[in-house]
C-alpha cells in the first residue's frame, strides 16, 4: 500500500508540472483568443531538444543546460509558427484551431522521422537522487519540479501585473482595439506571449522526460490535460489554470494511487464534464466565456 504522504509528493510533483504545461496553454488563449493545438508538439520539441544536447550518445552537455536549450528551442519553434503562420489567420478561428492542430501532428512526426524516431528516450535528471525530510523518502527531481513551478508562477504573476509589457499583455487581452488606441501593437504582444507560452511548454517536455521517459507522441497526453485544466479553472484565468492544476494532479493521483492506475487521464475528463454542467465558465473563468 502505498503511503499518504508519498501519495501528498506524488501529487504535488505531479500537480505542479500540470500547472507549467496549462500556463502556457492559457497565455495563448487569453491573448490572442487561440486554441493552440500545437502545444503538445512544442512540448515534444523541448524533450527532443534536451536529448539532443545532454544525452551522454550526443552532446553531453549537463542536464541543466539541456533544460535551458529545450526552452530556448521550443520559444523559437513557437515564435516561428506565429511570425510564419498564425499572424496571417489570427482573425480566423475555426481556420487557425485546424493549422495548429495539423502542425503539431506534423511537428510530432517531424520528430519521430528525424531524430529519435519510434523509440522511448530519456534525459539525466538535473538532480537526482532521494532526500528523506521527517521519515519521508523524496525523489530530488521532485522537489526541483516543484520549486521550479512555484519560481515560474510568481514570476509569471509578477511579469503579468508589475512590468510595462505585463500590462500590454493584459490590455490586449482584454481588447485588441482598445490596446491600439493607446498604442500597443498587438501582433508584438502577440508574438511575445507566443515566446511565453512555448517556453513553458519547452521546460514541461524536459521535466516530463527527466521524471519519466520521452517518446516522439509525448505532447497529446499533455495537450488533453491542459485543455482539461484551463476550461476547468476558466479560460484565459491563469490563477483558474494553477488552481486548476493541482484540483487534477491530486485527483488523478489519489484515484490511480488507491484505486486503479487505469484511471489515469479520465479523472481529468470526469471532472471537466461535471464542471461544464455546473459552473460552464469553469472556476475563475468570466461569464462571456
């Protein structure tokens, strides 16, 4: 049986990398109003981008580096579909959900013909071990996860309400027009939540791979869960998508913990079905929504 305060790590851990994979999803929608179906591709982007410069049959570069190089990667990967591509359609909602659908598979594909092709890969953790506090045995990438998510939510949280382009940010989330009036160029603003949001999405690939393997199919499982996540804390709420996180991390950890490890990925969609019945805004979502 396992423990309740392995099943509490577990959670947190697991809750934490949920709310670095939604931010991302949300940053994108509550700008630009995009449902970016891509995300999991740039996630994959990230984990292939780590392999490649810190596994010791490539580069062999330090595990940390490879988690700077994954994000790095995947926020150029993203500012790259946006310049090339989403900017032209960004008017057209039902034309850009498909293009960023079709070039996440094609994206994901990309990878599996060119670089680690079918095969499972993995990345050496940036600390491993195991650290014991109060009779509790704890996996060191664990405690990383979640130090690294809570450091990357503040920062989110100020960048968002203290600096001049967190502000920008929230102006055109709130109306492009009005933010032009007052002479905020969208497509900029745009185009640097784009960098955020692939950035998040380029460490989430990482983390995910440290704590368990990588695979060229990586990002749809992920994808499902960020966009069970944000419609369950509201989209374009990134509070709603943090609290949103950690509402499914520790559900879908005590369920496949006690009960069946065959639950993992429905509790998520259980959850979303109920709270679209109850409260279809999701938690902090706005009415409009």
């Amino acid at each position: 049986m396992t423990s309740a305060a392995n099943v509490i790590v577990t959670a947190i851990s697991i809750s934490s990398l949920y709310a670095i994979i939604a931010i991302g999803f949300t940053l994108i929608f509550g700008v630009g109003g995009v449902l970016n179906f891509s995300h999991g591709a740039l996630i994959t982007i990230g984990a292939e981008a780590s392999y490649l410069l810190s596994n010791p049959t490539n580069l062999g570069l330090h595990p940390a580096l490879g988690l700077v190089g994954g994000m790095v990667t995947a926020a150029v990967v993203g500012a790259i579909l946006y310049l090339g591509v989403v900017q032209f359609v960004e008017d057209e909602p039902v034309t850009l959900l498909i293009l960023t659908f079709i070039i996440g598979f094609f994206i994901q594909h990309a990878c599996r013909v060119f670089i680690t092709g079918t095969s499972d890969f993995s990345v050496d953790q940036v600390t491993p071990g195991e650290t014991t506090i109060a009779g509790v045995t704890l996996f060191d990438i664990d405690i990383f996860i979640f130090v690294l998510a809570a450091v990357l939510i503040a920062a989110t949280g100020v960048f968002v309400s203290r600096t001049k382009t967190g502000k920008a940010i929230l102006a055109v989330s709130m109306s492009e027009k009005g933010a032009a009036v007052v002479g905020i160029d969208a497509r900029k603003i745009n185009l640097i939540t784009w960098l955020l949001a692939s950035a998040f999405a380029g460490i989430a690939g990482v983390l995910l791979t440290m704590k368990q393997t990588g695979a060229w199919s990586m990002g749809t499982q992920p994808l499902i869960l960020a966009f069970s996540i944000v419609i369950l804390g509201g989209l374009g709420s990134i509070k709603g998508s943090v609290v949103g996180a950690y509402i499914i991390g520790f559900t879908e950890t005590i369920t496949t913990s006690y009960i069946s490890s065959s639950l993992q990925g429905f509790t998520a969609l259980v959850l979303l079905i109920v709270l679209l019945l109850v409260k279809p805004e999701g938690l902090f979502g706005r009415e409009a929504a």
